[in-house]
C-alpha cells in the first residue's frame, strides 16, 4: 500500500465537483486577472480570520515582501526571525539592505523563544543597528508566542509581521491565527493546510492604510488606476482561477481543521510514552501542517527514516539545516548566546504523515512501525 504524506488526492474527491464548476465559471466570465472571485475570496478570509483586510497575492514569499515594503526596513535595520524556520522567512530582508537577526527556538513549540528574542535584541542595538521589525512564525500550524513577542516588540517600538503561510487558521483563544501582529501573512501553496492547485498568498491587517499600501505595491505601485503610478511595486496577484479553486476549499477548511486536530491527539496518545511529540499550549490551538516528533538522541534518523520507508511509510525533514547555518546566511547575526535548540533539533526532527484524511488504520500502522523502528535504532 501506498501511503501518502499528505494526501491531496483524498480531498479532491470530496470537492471535485465544486472546483470543476468554479473553473468552469472563471472560463466562462474570462476575468483570469483579478476578476471577482479573487474579491470574493478576499472577503471570505477576512472574514474567515475575523482581519479587517486580506489580500491576496501572488504567493508566500511575495506576501512577507510586500508586508516588508509597507511597513518599511532598510540599511542598518534588524530583523528579528526565528531560524528554524522555512527560509522564505529571512529571505526577502536582504534585498531591502535589512539585516536577518537569527534567534533560537523552544524545544517543545519549535517556535520562536521569547528569551532569545530579547538576548539577540540587545546585541543587535550594541553592534549598532536598529531593532526595526519581527517576524515570529507559526510553525507546523501552530501560533507562536505572539502575547509574549508583541509586548517585547511594542516596548522597543518594532513592526511585527505574522508568518502564517503554516499557521493560518490556528488560534490563541479566540483569536485567529492570521490577526496577529501589524501584518499576517500566509501561503496558498499546494501543500500548506489551506493550499490552491499552484501558487498564491495573501496578506491580512487592521489598518486601512497599510492595507491601500499593500494593494498599490502588488500592482506596480498604482495611484487611481495601473497606469498613474505614485511608488515603485511589483506585479503579485493571485490569479482568479486559484481563487475561484481556494473558495471551494475555504469552505471545508475549518471542518479539516478539525479532522487535523483529531489525527494529531491520537498521534500523541499512541507515540507519547515512547517518542517526544509536539506540544500544544493551553488554550492554543494549531493547524497541524506538520506533525513532527523529536527522535531520541540515541535514534540515528537516517536509519529510522529508512527503515520506515521499507515499511512504505513516508517521512519528512523539516528542517535538516536552521537558517544561521545555511551557506547564503551564516555571515548574518544571531543570538550571542547560540542557538542550541535550533542546532539540535535539526537533527532529530521527523514529520509523519498529516493531512486531513488519514485514516485510522493507517496510522496504526505508522505509530507501529515508527515505535518498533525507533526502538532498534536506538539499541542497534
Ligand atoms: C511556505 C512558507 C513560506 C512561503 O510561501 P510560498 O507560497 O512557498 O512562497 C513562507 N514562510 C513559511 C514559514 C512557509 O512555510
């Protein structure tokens, strides 16, 4: 049998139909650039999020660029990311002149350790830059510790973008994962939880004027119209056939949302006595785009991934190499007192398969095999 890692294949056969029609409307009225699906679409995520504004775009990447033109980093900035992370988070700064400042990681969240933060902070201003914006990520679903991050960023007067390309969808309490910080933004690639059959993002804020910024920028600067240009942009649509895709898919988000959190509590009841899982604070809730354990120190992964694969089972590394380390960015700052969750975790981190229709049988048999596995290889 084959077992997929995330199995998109399962969901269309539930919303086919649905997107057949949706193409076939956006072929028929022929507005593929920004027709009225992408508007609608746009007032469904808002209101999806409970965000004032959303806007979409051409994808994740471009999302955090165009969230970085309006709230502005430059020559001599610091940026605050966390460095386990996928590396289209850091990536845009540079090509502002901004510096990517690396902080560490909880050991249990994965994501952005407050401490750090504060620590990599207070170098960055005695190395003489300044503090200029943080982008803490959601990662594998789950919301960063934005209470904490936002009240250390206020008090040094930073911007704070939300990397919510994993996360959208997540909440803290009631409120949403994509209305955190100045600026959210998220990822519509095929594989994150909420995904189009391509490319997309999209952009979410409260303010009304960094959203009029946000829709200039991603249409080369516009004024009035696209020909009366008031600041250089960029072209970064979503186009109106994966819009029309998204709106089918929308709508059975929040119920995956839940099939995710269903699949991951039982992931945790039948590997928690043997493995370290992933863990959720209270009163948080995540949207599971990865499920990721953390091997045992004496486990070698490889081994374990590949006897897994014999097994038919597909496995994930997310991610093999924390962005401080990477060739095309270790020349740039982190935390002065290392980053010794970040380079540990890289090396034991594994994600299982995740999707919404993963099948209990089937994940029996993950949770098996991943339990006789993990227990050779650590005695082998
Ligand atoms: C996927 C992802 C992005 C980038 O999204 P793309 O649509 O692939 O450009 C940014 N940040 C994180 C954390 C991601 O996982």
């Amino acid at each position: 049998m084959n077992i997929p890692f995330i199995d998109l294949a399962a969901q269309q056969r539930i919303i086919r139909p649905g997107i057949d029609a949706a193409i076939d409307r956006v072929l028929h009225h022929g507005g593929y650039v920004m027709g009225p699906e992408v508007r609608e679409l746009e007032a469904q995520l808002a209101d999806f999020c409970g965000a004032k504004h959303a806007l979409s775009c051409a994808n994740g990447t471009d999302a955090l660029q165009l969230a970085v033109m309006a709230l502005g980093a430059g020559t001599g900035d610091a940026v605050f990311c966390p460095s386990f992370t996928f590396i289209a988070t850091a990536e845009i700064l540079p090509f502002f002149g901004a510096t990517p400042y690396f902080v560490d990681i909880d050991p249990k969240t994965y994501n952005m350790d407050s401490e750090s933060l504060k620590r990599a902070i207070t170098a960055a201003r005695t190395a003489g830059l300044v503090p200029r914006g943080v982008i803490p990520v959601d990662l594998f679903g789950l919301p960063a510790d934005h209470h904490a991050i936002e009240e250390i960023a206020r008090a040094e007067g930073m911007w704070i973008i939300e990397d919510a390309a994993q996360g959208f969808g997540g909440r803290i309490g009631t409120k949403v994962a994509g209305t955190f910080g100045d600026i959210a933004t998220t990822s519509f690639f095929p594989a994150k939880p909420l995904g189009c059959y391509g490319d997309g993002g999209a952009l979410f804020t409260e303010n009304d004027e960094t959203a009029a910024l946000i829709d200039s920028y991603r249409i080369h600067g516009k004024g009035q119209d696209k020909y009366d240009n008031e600041r250089i942009g960029i072209n970064s649509r979503l186009d109106t056939l994966q819009a029309a895709i998204l709106i089918e898919k929308l709508a059975i988000f929040a119920q995956e949302i839940e099939a995710r959190n269903r699949i991951a509590a039982r992931y945790s009841v039948k590997l928690g006595g043997f493995i370290q899982c992933p863990t959720v604070p209270e009163g948080t809730t995540s949207t599971w785009a990865q499920y990721t354990i953390v091997l045992p120190k004496s486990a070698t992964r490889n081994v374990v991934q590949a006897k897994l694969q014999k097994d038919d089972i597909p496995t994930a590394i997310y991610y093999p190499i924390p962005m401080h380390a990477q060739t095309a960015y270790k020349h740039f700052p982190h935390d002065p007192s290392g980053m010794a969750v970040s380079d540990d975790l890289c090396h034991r981190v594994l994600s299982l398969p995740m999707h919404p229709y993963l099948e209990e049988a089937v994940q029996d048999q993950i949770c098996a095999s991943l339990i006789a596995n993990v227990g050779t290889a650590a005695t082998a």
